[in-house]
C-alpha cells in the first residue's frame, strides 16, 4: 500500500459566504477514492463562523479570567460562549470543552489568519460540513482539522474535528496479532492519523488550507455513519478530568 | 511538496540480538533524504528489551495494583520497574512516566506480538536507537514509534518516541502570518506527525514495522540535536499532573 499526499494549490483566502467546494473545485484531480484533508479555519470562515471582537461585550466571568490570565476579556467571552465547560484554566492557558465535546485550548477559537474578523470559531455541525464537502467534491471522504496541543507533549498535531466518509476509528481488537493472542487495546484512530498527515505537505502560512490523500481506500466508508463524534471520549470514561 | 510513504515489504519476526537495520535494508532503495518511521516493538526486540513473566517477582505494590484493577501482577511488577511515576491508576488503566518522561498506558510495556517473550519494554535510549539505525541504514531519519492512547480522544495514534535526523518540532512563532500578525503558539510537533501519517500505511498485524517516507527534505537536520526527547514537556508546564 502506498500512501500520497498533495496539497491543494492556488486556494485563495476565503470570506464569509464563499463557496468553498468550488474554490477547492478544480486545484487537483479529485476522485471517489480520494480523501480531503481540509482545514478548519476555511470551512468556519465560509460558514460565516467567524465573530468582530469589536462587537463582543465581555461579562463578568471573561473579564476575572482575562485578568487573571493575560488576556483580552472580548476573546475570553468568545470562547466562553464556545463551551460548556472549562476542564482548566492556568497560566494563560483556557482548556475547553466545547459544544462538540472537544477538548481543546480557547475552545478552538483562533485569532491568527483571520483577516476582517477577529475570531474565527469551529464549525458549528463540522460533520455536517464534511459530508456536504464530501458530496459537492465528489471525493470519497473528508476530514476537517484543527491545531491541538496534548498534555505531556511539546508541540501541537493535527486533530480530526470532523468526517466523513472515512471511518474516524478503527477497532482491531477482534484481530488475532501473529502469535493468537488477541491485540489489547488497538482502536485506531485513523481519521487524527490523516489529519496529522495531512498537515506535513502543507505551511500554516503558506495558504494551502487542503491537502489530498491518496491510497485510504480501505478506510472509506459509505453513508453518514461515524463522524469525528465518534473521537470524543465520554467524559465518564476520561481520567483526566 | 509532495509526500509518499511505503511500508518496507518482507520484514521478518525481529529476535532478540538480531542486526535490525541488516533485516530492514534492501526491501526499498533507501535514500539520504527518505525518513524511516519503525514501530518500536522490533528496535526493542532486537536490543534484547524484552522480559519473560515467568522471572519476574512482583512486590507489594505490584499486587496491590494489580488486584484493584484485574491485572496479571507480574506486568504491573514490570510496568513499575519502567516507570518514575504512577500518574494514573484508574478503571484498569496505569497511566505512568517512563524513565525517559513519556506519559503513557502501562508504561509502554506490550504483552501483544511478542513471541517467545512475554513483555516488550520501550527501547531503553530511544534516540540514540534512532540515530543509529540511521547511520547503519544511510536514511536522513529514522524516527522510532509507539502507539498512544490520549486524554478526552477516542483511539490510539502513532507518536514519535526517538527520533533521529529530523526536527522533532519546528517553531513558526517567528513567522508572521498572512497578516502580518504573529502566529500564535505555533509549535508543530512533526516528528508525532510523521509516526502519525506512517501508521496508516501499516496493518498492526501484518508484520510490517517499517515505513520509508519521502518528501520531508525539509524537516531534515544534521547532527544529533533534537531527538524525540524534545517532545516530552516538562512536567512543570503540564496542566494535567
């Protein structure tokens, strides 16, 4: 198996209210077997996702914590109105969990590249905004990715936020490995694999928000089961609450 | 840019003193500018980092542990001899820092795939491992892998744990964006990516352990700075304790 990834040339900045499939229409041949990598910020910037911080009035609770942390109030109330819990907030850093079930630093909202709008948000539904890219491309699945840092890692990866047509996890455990013995614990999480992919062909600055992956055919799946939904740990099942 | 990633065809069971980078070369041209991801599990085997269960004597703690959570004691004694920390011990599952500062499940110790042996630890210097399966396979990289499991995500992926020849990280926060306006907390962690976007081309179960990656010319590096020991983030710095 063979794996290639080229990113998309030529996309232009994109507004409120463009057409993205259009605009990634026509950059690379785009077939049913291919996926699309696809960064988020495009997708929440022609969704009309994005917020003016200038029209932003901050409560009491934004102004405490940007004291308290260093930051502008109007950009915590934005990202207080993006989740439904705040798991931590120290030095500087808010970790989120957003309306998805993401868990993520200021709930994935981002203040760089964003041109006009001071905040660009995630997407409110992004498995609902991969499978309409999936289907006006006519590719076999789309990811939507976003810059996540981890705890305990330097650095951040490429996360899958949303999907479709691809199966986002892949469980192994019914495989037997070379020996018999039953694979413990190898559910993989093929969809953060391709977004982390993904993100090495292409420069953040560089303009190049999608990236086409060829050779994931065994992966693709047909009708609207999975979703990047299925990433999210129940917060139950989380020890690091 | 492009990015083509293979998996190394015909690699055989790895033993303990086995010449690894002999039983890897010659499967694929190998080049000075190809990156090679290799599972860890056949590095740890063939640096006889492997323990049989049936010489391990668990102590105290280790029956402790392994009777609150339905674990054989004798991994738990050998999770504990690998580990500097117990950093979670929840539902069955040992979250521990390795000796090396890795956070990981059952501190990197496997029981799957491990033939004769019934435990296989985490290479011992994972980076030095790296480098020299570089220098003996005449590759730019080698990057060494394991698979994690991640707070609030579903699945597992692909991360690097040594890493040789390639920038572990690559800093953009001194580029400006296409605005013109810093590029905030911008730190890509590329060698997780590259184990990330290696593991898709990969069956866990199909004996292939090795990947060659062409296209990241640009992420390569001289001498032996960086390693996957810049990955690991102080734990002074770490919200999740």
């Amino acid at each position: 198996m063979t794996l290639v990834l080229d990113a998309l040339p030529g996309v232009p900045e994109i507004r409120p209210g463009d057409d993205l499939a259009a605009l990634l229409a026509g950059r690379l041949e785009l077939g049913p077997s291919d996926v699309l990598a696809v960064a988020h910020k495009v997708v929440s910037k022609a969704e009309g996702r994005v917020r003016s911080l200038a029209d932003v009035e901050p409560g009491d609770r934004a102004h405490a914590l940007a004291a308290e942390h260093g930051k502008d109030p109007r950009h915590v109330q934005v990202i207080l109105d993006e989740s439904v819990e705040l798991v931590r907030a120290d030095r500087g850093r808010l970790i989120c969990r957003t309306r998805h079930g993401f868990v993520c630093a200021n709930a994935g909202v981002d203040r760089s590249n964003t041109g006009e709008a001071d905040a660009v948000l995630l997407p409110e539904h992004p498995d609902a905004s991969a499978a309409a890219l999936r289907d006006a491309l006519g590719v076999g699945a789309v990811v939507i990715t976003d810059s996540w840092g981890r705890p305990w890692r330097q650095g951040q990866v490429e996360v899958a936020i949303g999907c479709a047509g691809l199966a986002p996890v892949v469980d192994l455990r019914s495989a037997a490995d070379r020996d018999g013995r039953a694979l413990a614990a190898t559910v993989i999480a093929i969809a953060d694999e391709v977004a982390a992919a993904a993100d090495l062909v292409r420069g953040k600055a560089s303009g190049e928000p999608a990236v086409r992956v060829r050779g994931l055919a065994n992966y693709l799946i047909e009708g609207t089961s999975g979703g990047a939904a299925a990433l999210v740990r129940p917060p139950e099942d989380d020890l690091f609450r």
